[in-house]
C-alpha cells in the first residue's frame, strides 16, 4: 500500500511548497534526534524527511496524486502492471542512462534576485532623496551560518548514492525491463547529506527575516525607473552568494506640475486683460523656490511661456529640462456696468470684429496644443 504523505507532514493534497516546507519544519524541531533522542522520533524524524523531499518533486508527487508511491522500485501507475507512457518515454528520452556521465547538483545555489516597488513625491524626484524600505527576503541562517548543519560540520557522502547524487532503477514496461537514472531521494541529487540539519533553518542554510534597507535615489529618476542594489537579494541554498535587489521606483502626482520626459508642464490662468498687457505670474517651483513666469502683452489663449533649464534635472548630467507654461487665458462671465461699458469702448473702437477663420489659421497645431485638456485642470 502507498505511503500517506500528505497525512506524515498534516496537509492538504493542494498545500503549496511553502506550505510543506513550513510543515516539515514544524515537525523537525519536534522528532530532530537533537531534541528527542528516542528510536520511535528517529524514525518520525526519517519519515516526515522523506515525505518532504517527495512532495517537492514535481514528478514524484504526480506519482503519489495517482495513487502510487515514487519510492517503491519499479513503481507502476495505478490499475496495471506497467509504467505509465509518460515514464517510458522519459526512460527512452529524458532520463539519463548508467555512464552517463551525470554529476550531482551543488548544494550551494545563488540566490534569487528581488523585487520591490516604491513612490516617491515629484519633489523626491527633482531634488533626489534616501528612501528607507522593507524587504522580505531570504538571509543567511545565523545559527549554521548557511552549512545548513546544526554542529556546522562538512556534509557527507549519501550512503544510498554512493555521492552521485543519483540512482539506477529498473522499470517494467511492454518492451521488457528498462534500466533508468534517476535523482536519489534520500540527497535530492545532491550526492551528500547533512546527519544534524539546522533546527533554525532546517538544512536550507537560510531562513525568511525582513531587513530595513535605505535606497539613494538620484535627483532626476523618472517613473518606473529601477535601482539595482548588488548582493541585496535573496541569499541562496545552502549559504549560497545573495542575488541582487531591483528597486521600482514611481511617482505620485504632483497637484501643479505634469511630467514628461525632463520637462515640466503647468497651466497659468490669465485674465483677458492681463494677457493683453501682459503681466507676470509667480510659481513656486519644485527645489523650494519661486520663479517668476513673464506673460508678454497680447499673448493668445493657449500659447506658450517656456523657462529653459527650469525643469527636473537630467539623470548623470549637469543640464536640465524645461519648464513650459500653458496659457489660458479667463474671459469674464460676468461684468459690472462699468467693466461692460469700458469693454464696449475698446470694442467700437476697434476695427476688428468677429469672423470665420481660413482652414488653419491661428489655429495651434503642435504637440502640446492637441494636449491642452490633459493639462487643464
């Protein structure tokens, strides 16, 4: 009969592998003959081992969810004598044959890169700032220091490997018997075993901790621009180097300033009469201080005051982009009597009146004309 090996670690069929792995933990730190030196726990222990190293292997679980057990010689699929297609193929083409050359896997793995994603303000931006964040990470074991062993001794030779990190099994099938290579269970083809697993980490020679890390972010990032950080990742098995941290970095919306490449866009609202004799506009700019954003006379609605170099900074560079002012100029709705009667002077005496326009003509055309609404606030 099969072994139960969801019911040796307590889960589910659909429990996940960090589901398992925290299981096995639970367990160890209970039958680990260094906490219960019993026969009967150094047996649980052996057990609830196995179980673990099964249900992490994709195949050797698809064997266990059909019934039968990975661990058997000659294991046959459930409702014959015979392997499954899938295990005679992989016999023929994917399994690797004796002398086949096939070394076992080094216990020490690198680690995997990480991920994290930030916002900053578009002040942060312009100006650059330390930003203090939070990663979930894989570290080293600090009670095996990565050995993954409790004494921190060398690990040794699999006895049921011979150090080859795999095993020779004979499977029956319709064309007789088949002689396949397969990874040994008892090392996970690792070809050594640790005798005194890390209660801490459990032999994986890391554990799951949360670190406190400050990122320098340059004046100028743009949104969704990544800083990489060497070494800040996830350590890897076994103690293995630490991958690298990639930080994402975004930006929130500023309530005046729009960004776009290095330039900056904002709207000014002009009364008509201003924008007729001109005037000048106080802004209060990004680094903290005030610029002054001259409106010449007669300007019209939706032209353009641009300030060279006003804008964000650019990235590894001394120069800037720019700040662009979109005009738009407030025509009142409602005038008092002396207003309308001022306005209807400078209307009679004004030759021009009202008329249709050529195709094209004073029409704004360019880029930033066909998105003024997206600025208009």
């Amino acid at each position: 009969m099969a072994r139960d090996y969801y019911g040796i670690l307590g889960v589910d069929r659909e429990a996940t592998e960090q589901e398992i792995k925290r299981a096995y933990r639970k367990l160890a730190r209970k039958y680990h003959p260094d906490v219960n030196p019993s026969a009967e726990a150094a047996e649980k222990f052996q057990e609830i081992a196995l179980a673990q190293e099964v249900l992490l292997d994709p195949s050797k679980r698809r064997i266990v969810d059909r019934g039968g057990d990975p661990m058997e010689q000659g294991q046959a699929a459930p409702g014959g004598g015979f392997g499954g297609f899938g295990d005679i193929f992989e016999a023929f083409f994917g399994g690797a044959g004796a002398g086949s050359g096939r070394q076992p896997r080094s216990r020490v793995q690198p680690g995997n890169d990480a991920l994290l994603r930030t916002t900053i303000s578009l002040d942060d931006a312009f100006l650059g700032v330390k930003k203090d964040v939070t990663v979930d990470t894989a570290v080293l074991c600090e009670t095996c220091h990565g050995t993954g062993s409790q004494s921190q001794a060398k690990p040794v030779a699999c006895e049921r490997c011979h150090g080859t990190g795999s095993i020779e099994e004979v499977q029956q099938s319709f064309l007789g018997n088949i002689m396949t290579t397969r990874e040994c269970p008892t090392c996970r083809g690792f070809g050594e075993v640790i005798k005194d697993p890390c209660r801490q980490c459990a032999g994986d020679g890391r554990v799951r901790a949360r670190r406190d890390l400050t990122v320098n972010i340059p004046a100028g990032i743009a949104d969704g621009m990544r800083i990489r950080m060497a070494g800040q990742g996830e350590v890897g098995h076994g103690g293995g180097p630490a991958g690298d941290l990639y930080v994402e970095v975004h930006t929130s919306p500023h309530p005046i300033f729009a960004r776009e490449g290095d330039n900056l866009h904002l709207h000014v609202k002009v009364p008509m009469y201003e924008a007729a004799l001109g005037t000048a506009v106080e802004v209060e700019t990004l680094g903290g201080g005030t610029t002054d954003i001259e409106v010449p006379a007669g300007t019209q609605p939706g032209e353009r005051v641009v300030l060279t170099g006003a804008g964000m900074p650019r990235l590894r560079s001394q120069e800037a982009g720019d700040m662009i002012a979109h005009i738009d100029v407030v025509v009142p709705t409602e005038l008092r009597p002396e207003e309308r009667e001022a306005l209807e002077g400078l209307r009679d005496g004004h030759p021009a009146t009202a008329s249709v326009a050529a195709d094209g003509e004073g029409r704004d055309e360019s880029f930033f004309g066909r998105m003024r609404e997206r600025f208009r606030r």
